[in-house]
C-alpha cells in the first residue's frame, strides 16, 4: 500500500486532513472551509469508496486545481505495509503496518468458504488501539501495555487497504478447491489489537464511514464489535442507532477464574 507524500515547509511537516477519518457531511464542511464546493466530497467519497483510490490525481472528476491542493492538504489513510504472512492453506493473511508516526499495528484477512446457504466471507479483523491498556495474560498486546488509540481514519484504512487487494486480485484459498473467489470485503470484526470500546468515539465513527450509504456500504449487522466487558461502554453502544453486533470475550466459566487472567473482571465482574 503506498503511503502519501508529506510536503516540507521550512524543515516542518504540513499537518494534513486524513480523508478517510470524516463522514460525509464533515467532508462537506471541510471543503466549504477552503471555498470549494460541497457536492465534491460525494464524489471523493465515491472515489475512496467505490473506487478505492489512494491516489487523488486517479479522482478524475474534480477540477486539477482541487485535485492538487487535496494533495497538499490531504491523506488517504497515510500506512506502509511492511511484511505480510500467509497461512498454508491461503485461507488467512495477516499484514504488518506501519502508521504515519511509526507505531506498528497488525490487521488480517479471513477469508471463509461458502457452507450451506451461507455465502463465502471476507472478513477483516482490525486493530483499534497500538497497544491494549487491559493487560489479559494470554493476549500478547495486551502485555505490550496501551501506546495511543487509532483514530477513525486509521481504522477505516485497514478495511479499505483489504478491499483494494481483493478487487484487483479476487480471493480464493488454495486448500479450498472449487471455492468462490472473493472480490469484496463482506464482513469486520474489531477483534484485532487493542480494546475498541476504550477507544469509543474513534470507533464509532469509523463504523458510521464504512456503514454510509454513500460511501463503504457495509451492512451494520457484518460489523462485530469485541469487548474484554467494559459494562458503562456496552449500555452507551445498546443506544447507539446501529445494529452492530457485540462480542465480549469470557475466556472462563466462573468469575474467580476469570479475574486471574483478566484484570477487567475485578471492576466488571
């Protein structure tokens, strides 16, 4: 994945907007701001998003004038995808990234066979925090200890970096003849590093960007959000109004058991 150019302006890096972390009518009030008309950001929306272009100058709609100065002042989802491994089956890839301030986090690709009447799946399992601040002793992140959370941007980047590679290569396993290639992502879980509901607000709306009618498009009820039982978190997300679905992690049978593996459960038991 290629990572966009920073511009240098007396030996300072210009802070650019990452595209990928506004909802449309944020993206709307961004470009009114700089004197741009509003209905320019459906059409970057579609070219993030149904195109997935990384690259404004692919954004062949808007005027050149717009499309430079996106360059200047823009990033889409700035990451470099430093090593990648592949399971022997194919069924499974699990990419190494390298965000814009160095911190690594790691993002995999599940790809699931057709069985039944159920579908093939593509599902991506995406990190929202470069550490984990819960400490569960059986989880290598969270004995990393918590860096900083990922903002909407970065955690929509992960998704959209799986949708190019699918779309331009579509997917099938190896160890799987006859399976249905897949040229789409179809499902997330935000089971990856970190603890996404500490990391509220970045989350939910990274989820609104990908669910957007005019962007992503991904169905609500194919998003899964994972909790160690962060209880205040799960009653405010009860409220929100999206149907995700809510995954929370027990890992043992009893509450004694499960407080000596995970601190959490002494507070939320």
């Amino acid at each position: 994945m290629s990572i966009m150019p920073i511009i240098q302006a007396n030996t300072k890096a210009i802070k650019k907007t990452d595209l990928l972390g506004l909802t449309l009518p944020e993206m709307q009030q961004w470009l009114v701001e700089r004197g741009e008309a509003s209905f320019r950001a459906k059409q970057i929306y579609n070219w993030l998003y149904q195109h997935l272009v990384a690259d404004f100058q692919a954004m062949t709609n808007l005027p050149q004038a717009l499309r430079d100065r996106l360059e200047q002042e823009a990033s889409i989802g700035p990451m470099i995808a430093r090593s990648e491994l592949h399971s022997k089956d194919d069924r499974t890839r699990k990419v190494l990234l390298e965000l814009s301030d160095g911190r690594l986090i790691e993002s995999v690709l599940m790809l699931y066979p057709p069985i039944g009447e159920s579908s093939a799946r593509a599902t991506v399992c995406v990190s929202t925090q470069a550490g984990c601040a819960f400490g569960c002793t059986f989880c290598a992140t969270g004995q990393m200890g918590f860096d900083r959370h990922l903002s909407a941007g970065e955690i929509v980047a992960q998704v959209l970096l799986f949708a190019r590679e699918s779309r331009a290569a579509p997917w099938s396993a190896r160890g799987l003849p006859g399976s249905t290639p897949i040229d789409h992502i179809t499902n997330i879980v935000l089971m990856g590093m970190g603890e996404p509901l500490h990391n509220y607000n970045n989350v939910l709306q990274a989820l609104r960007i990908l669910n957007s009618p005019d962007g992503f498009t991904l169905g609500a009820r194919h998003m899964t959000v994972s909790t160690v039982g962060l209880v205040p978190a799960i009653r405010k997300l009860s409220e929100e109004p999206l149907q995700v679905n809510l995954a929370i992690s027990l890992h043992a049978a009893t509450d004694e058991l499960r407080s000596q593996t995970m601190p959490v459960n002494r507070k939320y038991p």
